[in-house]
C-alpha cells in the first residue's frame, strides 16, 4: 500500500510538473507572439522611413565629376543608407515619362538640374535630424537645394510614435500578467509538494537542503518551457512567411534571437523565484494549515 501511494504521489508529482511546463510555455508563446508582431511591425515602420528621399539639387552649371564626388562623400556618413545620382538627360527622361509636355520644344534647352536622391538610415529620418543633414549637404557651393517631404515626415514620426506607445503599453500589460499567471502556475504545481517540504523540516533538514531540489527543478522548467515555447513561435514565424512571403524582409533575425533569448531567460527567472517563494511559503505555514 506504501508503495502504491508513493507510485501514486510521484505520477501525481510529475503530472503536476509537465502541465506547469506546458503552461508556462503557452503564457510566454502568447508572449513571443507579441515580441513578433512589435519587430515586423518596427520593420514595416523603417522600410517606409526608408523609402522617403531627400533630394540633393545641384547648379545648373555643376559638372557630373563634381557631383559625384559629393556623392561619394555622402555615402560615407552614417545617416545614408544609399545615394543614386541623376543627371540632367536622365532627369529629362523621367519628366518625359510622367508629362506631356515637351519642356525642350517650350524653352529651347533642357531646364532641368542634375540631383541626388538620398535615402536615410530609419533612425534619422526625423525632424531634428533632418535639419542637421540638410545643413550638412547645404555646404557645398554646388548644392543649388536640398528638399524632402516635411509634411510627410512628421505623419509619419507621429504615426510610429503612437503605435509604439500603444505596442509599449501593450507589452507591459501582457509581461505582468505573464509574471502573474505563470507564478500561479508554479505555485499550483508546488502545492502537491506541501506535505513533503514540510516533512523535511520536521526532521531537521535546513532551508537550503530543503530547497535546493525544488529550486533545481524550477530552473530545469524554466529553460523546457521557455524552448518550448521558443519552437512554437519560430513554427508559427516560418508558417505566417510562408503565407506572407513579403514579411520575411521586414523581419529582423538578430531581434529574434535576441527575443528568443528573453524569453527563455524570463521564463528561467520567473520559474526560479516563483518556487523559491513556494518553498519559502510552506516552509512558515503551520501543519494545521497545509490541510
């Protein structure tokens, strides 16, 4: 009978174990869900900082050699992601392409500039930044204008501003109730647990002694959990670009792993202090009161 009922204890024990596993992992999965959507969605928002053009306007008596020499001088700083040159017979084809109008027939000669069109790294393409590069360029003695979209960029400075509140508050909210949820789980699971801790104690064994199995196996379900939940978000990732391949580009692989490895490394920490409070817990409680 003995036997039966330590047999009975330990299925009991490890059920307990292996659903605060799957637990915990369902919690962080929803969590990783979230860190996903935040980095595709911080993805979209550079492609379309990128994708604004500051353009470069040159004098009309500016030789091409000249120009891309600011070229190559612009491509070296930080703020440029990429810089193509225009010159003016291009530049000609391409308002020939968008008008009707023969602006040569009209006045004689081509009035259009050779330019630059210049695309930003995303963290410049703000306001204060952009002031700083048009100064910059402006220097040059065969800068006629530089010109971008103001209107355009503050929308979208704006915009971004308020998704990424609304994606920071969101993620605030879900990380405590994530806390909260999996040390609830834990502490369900330690409860089957209660009678033996309290065993230990009673024949004198110290709270370390005590809790060093416990906080061992918190930390070995931290880590099964926060893989486990790591392989179901990367399944569901490959799964949404398979459905989607344009998504892949605006994914980040390295805020992936980085996120990745939060997310193992939350549920290792939350796992480990959850238990070590369970075993605290019953280590204070009376008998009478773990009934």
């Amino acid at each position: 009978m003995a036997k039966r009922a330590n047999s009975n204890r330990t299925k009991k024990g490890k059920a307990n174990y292996l659903y605060s596993i799957v637990g915990v992992a369902l919690v962080l999965f929803l969590l990783g869900v979230l860190g996903s959507l935040i980095i595709y969605t911080t993805g979209i928002s550079d492609g379309f900082k990128e994708n604004i053009e500051v353009q470069v306007i040159f004098n009309d008596a500016t030789k091409d050699e000249k120009a891309l020499a600011l070229k190559e001088i612009i491509e070296k700083q930080e703020f440029t992601k990429s810089v193509d040159f225009i010159n003016k017979e291009e530049a000609l084809k391409e308002y020939q392409q968008t008008s009707d109008k023969d602006v040569v027939a009209i006045t004689g000669f081509n009035p259009l500039f050779s330019s630059l069109n210049v695309h930003l790294n995303a963290k410049y393409v703000n306001t204060d930044s952009l002031v700083k590069i048009k100064r910059f360029i402006e220097q040059s003695n065969i800068v006629r204008e530089v010109a971008y979209k103001q209107n355009l960029v503050d929308a979208m400075v704006e915009n971004v501003q308020k998704i990424s509140l609304i994606l920071l508050g969101i993620a605030i909210l879900l990380i405590l109730a994530v806390a909260f949820l999996i040390d609830n789980t834990i502490r369900l699971a330690m409860f089957s647990n209660r009678f033996l801790i309290k065993t230990m104690q009673m024949v004198g064994a110290t709270r370390k002694f005590i809790a060093k199995p416990f906080t061992r196996r918190g930390l070995i379900n931290g880590v099964l959990s926060g893989i486990l939940a790591v392989v179901a978000i990367i399944a569901l990732r490959y799964t949404v670009e398979g459905w989607l391949p344009d998504i892949q580009a605006v994914g980040d692989e390295q805020k992936f792993w980085i996120m990745y490895f939060l997310i193992i490394l939350l549920g290792v920490l939350i796992s480990y202090i959850s238990t070590s409070r369970s075993v605290v817990k019953y280590l204070k409680t009376q008998l009478d009161e773990l009934y």
